[in-house]
C-alpha cells in the first residue's frame, strides 16, 4: 500500500456525485428560488427560499397596484433581500467547494 493511500480513499467517500458547476449556476441565477437547494437534495429549506420569494414578490406587486399600503414594500423587500443575502452565501459555498448535499457529502467535482 502507498503511503496517502487511505486518506485519499476515505475522502473519495465523501465527495458528492452532484455537479459542482450546475449547483453553482443554479444559486447565481435561481437562488432566491431555491433552485440549487432543491438539486443538492436540500428540499425542506428549499421550499422556504421559494415560500419566501414568493411572499416577497406578492409583497411587492400588492404594494405597487395598492400604493397607499406602505407596510407591503417594506415586508416584501425584508423577505426579498433576505432569501438574496442566503442565496449568495450558498453560491459562495458552491464556488469554492464548501457545500454540501443532503447526505452531507462535499459537492467538488466540476
């Protein structure tokens, strides 16, 4: 046996088949939605993201077509920029390599 041997087999278990770039991809353009979360296997806070971003946009809409609800755009906006913010970071995870699947394994193969 060569010397790294085991180390490089035990961390091959935990390497995720999932694509490294389509989950990037997906938390760059559909993020707010969800999108990379749902592929990773991530479902349960996946449907918080969309729940979210659906509020927010609904929040937004009702406030510009009744304008003289002020309350709307602020919540709309809080839930919109939140979801942004977490949708950022897991597209900094996914880039550098540090997210992980449901199982928990590291998703870093291109």
């Amino acid at each position: 046996m060569k010397c790294g041997a085991g180390v490089a087999k035990a961390l091959a278990g935990n390497i995720s088949p999932k694509s490294r770039l389509a989950a990037t991809l997906l938390a760059w353009f559909l993020g707010i939605f969800g999108a990379h979360r749902f592929y990773v296997g991530k479902t349960g806070t996946a449907i918080v993201m969309l729940i979210l971003s659906i509020a927010g946009i609904a929040g937004l809409v009702t406030a510009w077509v009744f304008w003289w609800l002020f309350w709307w755009p602020f919540g709309g906006g809080l839930f919109l920029i939140a979801v942004g913010i977490w949708a950022f970071v897991d597209f900094i995870f996914a880039v550098t390599g540090h997210m992980k699947d449901k199982e928990g394994r590291l998703i870093q193969k291109w």
